[in-house]
C-alpha cells in the first residue's frame, strides 16, 4: 500500500505538470514543471521525503533502461548525422560541464547556507 501511495502522488503531480504545460504556453515541458512542483511541495512540507522517496529511487534506478532504444537508434542512423558528430560532441561535452558546475555551485549555496542556520 505504501507504494502506490508513493506512486500516486507522484502520478497527481505528474498529471498537474501536464495540465499546467497546456495552459502556460511557454516552451517548457511539463516534466520540467512536474520537478517544480515536487521541489516546491518537498521545500513546504506538504510532502514529505520519505512520501515518495523508495518509488523515487526505484525510477532513478531504471532510468538508464529507457535510454537504450533512443541509443540504439541513434547508433542505425549513424549515416544521417556523420557530418555533425563533432558538433553534437562538443554540444554535448559543453552541456554536461555547464550542469556539473551549477549543480556544484548549487550544492556548494545550499551546505554553506545551512551551515550557517545550524551555527545560529
């Protein structure tokens, strides 16, 4: 019963991000909202962590398994962007450097903020 309770709110947030990506028509998708919604419902105490945490792991554990059919056809039209490999290596290489710095940067706010509030 604790996982689909786990899954269900996960499921009504998830639908909520659909609904508002519908009516907001800005070029976000609502997976992107959905993560807004869940980052504000966590930080306000309407859920809790351990609400959608085990079902949460779960799916960040089986992410990579998704991953494989968009991988392997990008590997059979191999022809088709051949002349644009280097680009979309760069490309790549520069988004994943631009994610690990604002996530350290992030992380790095967020320790000495609490670091902070717990010396006071």
């Amino acid at each position: 019963m604790k996982y689909l309770k786990q899954i269900g709110i996960i499921a009504v947030v998830s639908f909520a991000a659909e609904i508002l990506e519908r009516f907001i028509k800005l070029p976000v998708p609502a997976s992107v909202y959905g993560l807004i919604i869940m980052f504000v419902l966590l930080l306000t105490g309407v859920v809790k962590l351990p609400d959608v945490e085990e079902v949460a792991d779960f799916m960040l554990a089986i992410m990579p398994f998704f991953f494989v059919a968009p991988t392997v056809s990008l590997m059979t039209s191999f022809d088709a962007i051949k002349g644009s490999v280097l680009k979309l290596l760069i490309a790549c290489f520069l988004s994943a450097v631009t994610v690990i710095v604002v996530t350290g940067v992030t992380a790095q706010i967020l320790v000495r903020r609490k670091g902070k509030k717990e010396k006071k």
